[in-house]
C-alpha cells in the first residue's frame, strides 16, 4: 500500500523509528511506545455480529463462528473500534451466544469447545480486520496482542485455551507484517521469531508476518528470514515457517503489484543464494521446504 495515502501512519512511524545502533525492538516496547499516540477505544454496545450465533454457524459447512463479514460490513471508523474493543475485552465481556441459544442436547464440554470458538472468531476477526486498516490505532493494537496482552485476561483462567491464545498471538505477528512502512515492525517480528520462550506457533507466525514485509524494509526482513533458517536452534517447523516466508516475500507478483518488478528480482536472487546452499544433516521436512523455497524463488 502506498505510504503516501497514509499520513496520519507515516508520521507515528518516524516517532517510533529506532536509532541504527539500537538492539531488535521487542513488540510490548514499541506497543507502548505506540500506545501512548493512540486513543482509548471503547464501545457501549455492540452490533449485531451473526457470525457469533449458533443459529448462524452450526449451519456452515465448516461449523465455525466467523465475524469478518460482520466487520466488514460496517462503517470504516465503527470498524476498527469494534476491532479494538474485541481484541481488549476478556471473554466474559465478548457478545457470544446466550445460554439459550446453543442446541438442546449439548453437554457442558461442547458447550464451552463453542465458546471457546466464539471468542477465537472474535480475536481472529478484529485482527484481519486490523491488519487491513490504514487506522493510527490499528498499529499499537496489533503490538500489543503480538506482545501477548490481547488475551492476558483469558490465560488466566481455567477453561482458557492455551492454542487458541498462540493461534490469535500468531495471526497478530502475520498481520504487523503489513504495517511494513513503520520502522521498528521489522526487528519486533524479528525478536518475536527467535524467542525460545514462545511457542512454535507464535514464532512461525512471526516469519508469516516477516513474509509479508515488501516495501522499505524488505531486505532487513530477508535478512532475518534467512538468519532464522539457517540458525541450527531453530525448530524444524518455524524453519519451515521462514523458508516458506522468504518465497512469499519473493513472490514476483507481489512485487509486480507493487510496481517495483526489478527489486523484487533482486531480492529473490538475493534469497536463492542465501538458501542455496543446505545446512548439515538437514531434516528431510526443511530439505523439502528449501527445494519448494527456491522453486517458488526463481
């Protein structure tokens, strides 16, 4: 997207923008850094959002709430503050089904599973419809789930979800990838991807969102990419994250999209001969992704 329609974007980015010599920014310092530009989002009622009923989901093929469309279909400005307030609202306080409206029958495990789907749509939708947004507010929100607070309230609690958690932790780290106009995004996914403490999964969204980071940053998310990949720590799958991350920050019509064909090509030669060359006693899982990799890379 160009930064040019994005004034409001380019101007929180510089005052976020680290010095050169600085350490990778973690996400919960540049959340906070962030947070302090942006305005405290509440609502006091919510819309209808039919995605969260069971009358409405339990009747799609793949039986799972979904509020995207919901979001989507409302005002721009409405839109991200019901965004905001889904990702800040503890599960209690979420609009999910009444009691009375799951079928008759279901015992208290299936009731709760769905529950638990319920605010995972919520999460999930608040975020796609965030890392769409050319909202201000859009930005700092993204952090601060990356950095782990949009489900503090529900982690704490018994019948919480701990994949459900990584699950929305890890969509937030793929979508602060397009925030890629904003300095400091790039070494904050950085440090998210190579955080033992996390999760595989959260980490491999990391890479996700590193894949998504064409534009002005490109290069330094290559950078980490191929680091990640070859780094022997690094668990087979969030190296099969970062493989499949760097063909996707390659991707030719991606670039061509953008209007940029001839750095994309650079790029792409510069990932090939990165990756050319495989690490010893490679697993047979990252000696397929390389070769896939660097299919996709030519």
């Amino acid at each position: 997207m160009n930064s040019a329609r994005r004034p409001l974007a380019v101007l929180l980015a510089l005052a976020l923008s680290p010095p050169l010599t600085a350490a990778p920014t973690s996400p919960a310092a540049l959340a906070s850094s962030s947070s302090s530009r942006s305005s405290t989002v509440g609502t006091t009622s919510w819309p209808p959002l039919s995605g969260l009923q069971p009358a409405v989901y339990l009747r799609k093929r793949n039986h799972d709430p979904d509020v995207t469309a919901d979001l989507r279909a409302l005002p721009a400005e409405r839109r991200v503050d019901v965004a905001l307030a889904l990702l800040a609202a503890p599960a209690r306080a979420l609009p999910l089904a009444d009691d009375d409206a799951y079928p008759a029958g279901l015992d208290d495990k299936d009731r709760a599973r769905l529950r638990r789907l319920e605010v995972r749509a919520a999460r999930t939708g608040a975020l796609l419809v965030l890392g769409d947004s050319d909202d201000p507010r859009a930005l700092p929100a993204l952090l601060r789930a990356v950095a782990g607070d949009a489900d503090r309230a529900d982690a704490n609690r018994a019948d919480a979800d701990r994949a459900d958690a990584d699950h929305v932790t890890a969509l937030a780290a793929e979508r602060l990838g397009q925030q890629r106009h904003v300095p400091g995004v790039t070494a904050a996914l950085q440090r998210v991807a190579v955080d033992a403490a996390r999760s595989d999964a959260v980490r491999a969204g990391a890479c996700a969102g590193l894949g998504r980071h064409r534009g002005r940053f490109a290069e330094a998310a290559l950078d980490a990419l191929v680091g990640i990949a070859a780094d022997k720590q690094t668990p087979d799958n969030v190296v099969v994250a970062a493989l499949q991350a760097t063909a996707n920050l390659g991707s030719s019509w991606a670039w061509q999209a953008d209007g940029d064909v001839a750095r994309g090509a650079a790029l792409r030669a510069q990932a090939r001969a990165a990756l050319s060359v495989a690490r010893d006693d490679e697993p047979l899982v990252v000696a397929a992704a390389r070769r896939a990799t660097l299919r996709r890379l030519r």
